[in-house]
C-alpha cells in the first residue's frame, strides 16, 4: 500500500478530495461518529486529554471536543490540518510526521489513530511512530489503533511493532463497535498500553 505521502506525489489534489469525500457523507447523513463513540466511552473523565494521531480533517477529534474533552490532532498534511482548523476551531491542530517523532507537547490520556493511518506510514517508520506515540501516553493511558487487514500490514506484525515500541494489548475488536474479531476479521481495533515496567503498580 503506497504511503501517504506517495499517494499525495501521485495527485496533489488528493487532500481536497478526501475531504470533499468526507463532507458528503456528512450530508448523507452517514454515522461518521463511531470511533469517537468508542473512544468517549473509553474516556475515565470527561475532559479526559486526547490526541489525534494521523487526524485528518478532524472528523474524530471535532465529535470529541463537542463531548467536552481537550483535544490535540497532528497530521502531517497541511491541507488537512486546515480544515480541521476551519471545521473545529475549539481543537489543537498541529503539522507533525509520527515516523519522526513530531507529536504535540503534552501527557494524554489517551491516543486514538483512526482511518488507516498505520497502514499509510512507511514499513520502517511503524515502530518509531508507535515508540513516540507511546511516549506521550500518560503511565495509565491508553491508545486505540484500528485500520483494515489488505494494506500491507498485517495485524500479528502490527501487534509485534507496538511490543517493540514498549506497548501491550489490553483489548482487540473487529470493529469500532467492538464486535468480536475473529480469524475472518478484516479490521482490528486495538487498544494498548504501556507495559509492566511503565504502568503504575506493576512490576517491582
């Protein structure tokens, strides 16, 4: 699967039509809002501080705002990070590559990537994403990852990245709406946190 970027060198209208794309859902009147549903319902408080990793126009992070959370989404895609900033003025928007480090200042309370968007990062980005990432998770934090199986990354190995970045699962579903995932599954929504040696009260 070719990653962002390339995808952005192929046709550099691209940005404005994923986001035409998605504003005619919305006018569809199509659910946009499940993974914000999960990630509210996963939230210990509200208010809780969340980060939008790979966040797009903000369509996760916007919904999550509204149910009175604080909000930061990076995107390493300008034009996307400008229409969030347009459509969700109350959010933090931030320009920012996760393969090179470039999260947002800040502990959260939880990390959500939504829309694929550890397929779309570089095979050998995936690791050192996920170590920042983890990085800026607070000790009792979690993150919830979900993309589609047929992108080039398969879900062992994606669960192998995030132990290598100091991360362990505490959950995996099939869906967004936590259906059960199974071997026929063709999605996966993961939730991790940091292993023994980074969460309160384990270990020694």
């Amino acid at each position: 699967m070719p990653t962002w970027k390339e995808v952005l060198a192929a046709n550099p209208d691209h940005s404005e039509q994923y986001a035409a794309r998605w504003r005619t859902f919305a006018a569809q009147g199509r659910d946009l809002d499940g993974e914000a549903r999960l990630i509210d319902a996963l939230a210990r408080k509200r208010g809780s501080r969340i980060l939008d990793a790979g966040c797009g126009t903000g369509r996760v992070g916007g919904v999550l705002a509204r149910r009175g959370h604080e909000v930061t989404g990076v995107d390493l895609d300008p034009v996307l990070i400008r229409h969030a900033t347009t459509d969700f003025p109350d959010c933090r928007w931030e320009v920012g590559d996760l393969t090179t480090g470039d999260i947002p200042d800040g502990e959260f309370d939880i990390i959500v990537s939504a829309g694929n968007v550890m397929a779309f990062l570089p095979a050998d980005g995936r690791v050192s994403a996920l170590a920042a990432l983890a990085g800026a998770l607070a000790p009792d934090g979690r993150m919830v990852i979900g993309f589609g199986s047929g992108r080039g990354y398969g879900f062992d190995e994606f669960i192998g990245d995030a132990a290598a970045a100091g991360l362990v699962p505490q959950h995996r579903w099939g869906t967004w709406e936590i259906d059960p995932l199974t071997p026929e599954s063709d999605f996966m929504v993961t939730v991790l946190v940091h292993g023994p040696e980074r969460t309160p009260g384990v270990g020694i």
